[in-house]
C-alpha cells in the first residue's frame, strides 16, 4: 500500500512516473 500513499502525496503530474517506477 505504499504506492497508495505516493498517490495521495505527490501531484498527478508526478505521479505518472514515480507510480510507474515503483509498480
């Protein structure tokens, strides 16, 4: 569920490419 909290944290923006690195 650590992605879950990138996702909440971090701009959509951002969280195209950290969602994909960490997934």
């Amino acid at each position: 569920e650590g992605f879950q909290v990138h996702e909440i944290l971090i701009p959509e923006s951002d969280l195209k490419p950290s969602f994909s690195a960490e997934h």
